[in-house]
C-alpha cells in the first residue's frame, strides 16, 4: 500500500472507507472516535488514535442491536443512526438512535470494553442524533434531531434535561432551533453539544447527507436563543456536503474539526479539518483557518507532525481459530451457530436463501475502501443439496458475486448478479468443478466497476457497484441453501486484499 509522500502532512480523507456519522473525544492523551452501524453488527464501532490522522478500530460498543428477534434478519436503514461519545464520571457514554424504538444509551470504563447492555434514555419515534452535555452546576442535558420518516417532523433541534447518568429525562423537551425560520436551511440533524467559556455551542449539519454544509449556533443558555453561522461548505473543492462529525481539541493549544464526505457507493469517509477560534468567538474551519474561504482542505500539516499511514480500513483475514477478524460485521445480528468453529478455514453455515443475498443473516461484511482494490479468497461449499451455494459478494442495493454452487449436474463456480429491481438472479458465467472448491477473486476499479477471476478464467459482469441504505458498499462472504439444509457450509480461507492507495 503506497502512503502519503510527505510525512509532514496529512490527506484527506483520512479514512477513506464508510464512517458515517462521525464523533470524536479526547481523553488524556488519546483520541476516541464512534460510527454508526444502521443494521450491521456488532455495531457502534470504536476507534482510537494518538494523532487523530491514523485510527484503529479496537472494538465495538454494542453487540447487536434489539429486540434481538427483529433484527435477526437485515433491517436495512434501521438500526443504529448517528452516536455521540463523551467521558463523564469515569466512564465512556455513547448515546445512540434507533429512529423506530428512541435514544439508548451503553457505557464502559475501557473503551475497548466490555461495555453496558443499552438502556433506553428517551422512548419515541424518529428521534435521531443525541448528544449530552453535563453542565459544570451539574446539570445535564440532551439534544437531538428528528426524522420526518418516523416523527413527522425534521429541521428542528431539540434540548431536554436528564439525569446526570443518562437515565431518563428529568423535564419537557423543547425546540431550541427551528431551521424553517432559517433562510435555506434544510434538513437541520445530527447536532453536538458544547460549552465554551460561558456559552452554549450546538454544531449541527444541515442541507442533506450528500450536498449539506455545516452549521455553528451559540446561545447564552441551553435552551437559546441561538444564532449562528456556516462554517464548512463545499466552496469550489470536490469535496461535497462537508459536515457532521466533532470538534476536538488536541490537548497542545489546538482545535480540530472531523466530519464525513458521502462518496456513495464507499460510503461516508471521514476528513479532518484545522479548527481556530476568531476574534469575534466564532469557530473557522478548515481554509478559513489560514484566511480562505470556509472550505475543506484535503492536504494540511499534521496535528502533531507524524506521518500518515493507510487510509484503509480493508483486512486480510486467516480466519484463524476458524473465527473472522473483528473488522467484519454481521448483515444482522450475529447468529451464534452460523460459525462453525472447525477448520479448514471458516466455516459458515448455510441461511435459508430465497434467491436474494441482501435478505440473508448469515452474511459477514467489511466496507469496500474507497480506492481501486482487487481481493482473493478461497471458497468451497460442503453441501449435498442442489442450489446450495458460498461465495463472494460486492454487496449494496445491487449486487454480484462469485463462488460454488451445487446443481443436479454436480459442483460449478459461478459468478451472478442482481439489480434492486430484478425478480430474481442473472448467472453471467459458469465452469464445471472437479472439486467442491475455487480460488475467487474481485477486482474494484476507480470508477467501482467490478470484475472477477474464477481460479484462473476472467469474468467480466458488466456490473457497478453501487451503495447500500445509508451505507456503501460491501465485500460479503455468504452460504445459503434454498432447503435451510443444515449439513450446507460455505467454508473460506485465506482472505487477502490490496488497495492501491493514491
């Protein structure tokens, strides 16, 4: 993998992969960031750097998401919405959404874990983004968004007072920021709670995932009245819809701001912008920062001149013990008898298929990086069955993949895709199998065209991979067996991948 040239300098983004929804803290000298998960799991993935330009994924604050039973299937777009992190009292919180259920709430000592079964802070429909904030008299509040999908009203921010562990409200809610009274302000979501020398900060996006900007208010008290400015936008960089994510001061005198840029089908990656303070007590963000526009920078100094490494999330993975790596997640809450924990490899054991790969469990998934990348992995499918079959898949609201599959005939690979409006597959290729098991291989190009090696034979699908519900695309790995036959095992091994960093 080729790094940045310039070790005084980072790029961004400074990881280009999906990371959506971004909030950071510092504790002490380290730098702890959180992500949303929607349906995956395990979901809430932590992540902690020393330099706030190189992160490492050490875990994850929440091991699926409930009620268990529901999401034992995917639930695509639901789940866990934008987190906040903070540290009070000794202990990690992370406040999350589920727009169908409300605000929960999980708490560890270590980051790393292990970390609390959730709590429900605040039941409702379509109450989405919280963050708290404890007061230095010692109260403590919540703020959040709405989505209209569920609570029938979006563009407002909303502070509540709760209890200082996050228990359970202690009075009304009340709408502090109306964004309809806000000349073009739309689709106002995902703010966080500050407090800086007296006044209370709420730093919240607004104009859409893909398009938006983001937005700084400031008030005397909790509850306003705010006013406020843009401090990010798009300006005339590539770098679309700049916004949400976390102020984060760097214990040395300065101050950073972490925000996500939707790439589609890679997803939400993640930036890191200069952060100053004006003489008239406004934050300025990234090119402002040097007296420029209030637009993104993709090359700057480096917090604490270290140089950058990947900017990948991409694994490989041995599968050792026969178990995957910590960097896949489930497309539902994990199963616990899906891993069969007996080599070769790993096995999987078979979902039942109804001919579509998006709506089975039993479905490990790790985020497609966001450069030209070509992977390898070893499939063979233990099956007695015809349409048993294991493979490799580039998974989003379309998908294809490549792998082995039992028919009347005997063993074949096969490679096969479908679109989100097909009734059911299109099979682009097939070679008959001496042997129940092929070296496959995915090739991503920069414009996420894909094509695939079935051991030695090229095939080339005529498929773009495109991005899933409010997640990019996937690398998958999948058993599935159209009988639920238990003896069906989709077993891999050597799972290697390249990323060819620019």
């Amino acid at each position: 993998m080729t790094l940045v040239d310039d070790a005084s300098s980072y790029r961004n983004p400074i990881i280009d992969a999906d990371v959506p929804d971004p909030d950071a803290i510092r504790v002490g000298d380290r730098f702890y960031l959180v992500a949303s998960s929607f349906h995956r799991a395990p979901g809430l993935p932590i992540f902690v750097s020393d330099d706030l330009i190189t992160w490492e994924r050490i875990g994850y604050a929440l091991e699926g998401s409930t009620p268990t039973a529901w999401f034992a299937q995917p639930r695509h777009g639901g789940g866990v919405w934008a987190p906040s992190i903070r540290h009070h009292d000794g202990l990690f919180h992370v406040v999350y959404p589920d727009p169908d259920q409300g605000v929960f709430v999980v708490t560890a000592a270590d980051p790393a874990g292990p970390w609390s079964e959730p709590h429900l802070l605040l039941p409702g429909l379509g109450i989405i983004d919280p963050c708290p904030l404890w007061d230095e008299d010692g109260r403590t509040y919540l703020v959040h968004g709405w989505a209209r999908s569920r609570a029938g009203r979006k563009n407002l921010v909303t502070v509540i007072p709760v209890d200082a562990g996050l228990r359970h409200p202690l009075g009304p809610a009340v709408d502090v920021i109306d964004g309809d009274r806000i000349e073009g302000c739309t689709t106002l979501e995902g703010p966080k709670f500050y407090k800086r020398d007296g006044e209370y900060w709420i730093f919240a996006p607004a104009g859409g995932v893909a398009t938006g900007w983001q937005s700084v208010f400031r008030a005397p008290t909790p509850f306003g009245p705010y006013e406020h400015r843009i401090t990010l936008a798009q300006g005339e960089t590539e770098v679309n819809g700049p916004h949400q994510g976390a102020w984060v001061d760097d214990g040395r005198g300065g101050d950073w701001f972490l925000h996500f840029q939707d790439r589609g089908v890679y997803g939400r990656v993640l930036h890191l912008q200069p952060m100053a303070w004006a003489a008239d007590g406004w934050p300025v963000m990234g090119a402002a920062v040097g007296g420029g526009d209030a637009q993104p920078v993709l090359r700057h100094p480096s917090p604490f001149g270290t140089t950058q490494g990947s900017r990948t999330l991409a694994r490989p993975d041995d599968f050792a013990g026969g178990r995957p790596g910590g960097h896949w997640q489930w497309e539902a809450n994990a199963d616990p008898h899906a891993v069969v924990g007996t080599g070769p490899g790993m096995g999987l054991r078979a979902s039942l298929d109804g001919g579509n790969v998006r709506t089975l469990a039993r479905v490990l998934s790790q985020n497609l990086p966001g450069q030209p990348c070509s992977a390898q992995i070893e499939v063979a499918l233990e099956s007695s069955s015809p349409g048993d079959r294991a493979g490799i898949a580039v998974l989003g609201r379309d998908y294809a993949w490549a792998g082995v599959r039992r028919t009347d005939a005997g063993m074949e690979a096969v490679v096969a895709m479908r679109f989100r409006d097909d009734q059911s597959e299109r099979v682009v290729a097939t070679i008959p199998l001496t042997e129940p098991r092929i070296r496959v291989g995915v090739r991503l190009d920069a414009d996420a065209r894909v094509r695939f090696t079935l051991g030695t034979t090229s095939v080339d699908p005529q498929f773009t991979a495109v991005e899933g519900h409010w997640v990019g695309a996937a690398l998958s790995l999948f058993s599935a067996s159209p009988y639920g036959a238990p003896d069906a095992i989709g077993r891999f091994a050597d799972f290697t991948i390249d990323v060819r960093e620019r």
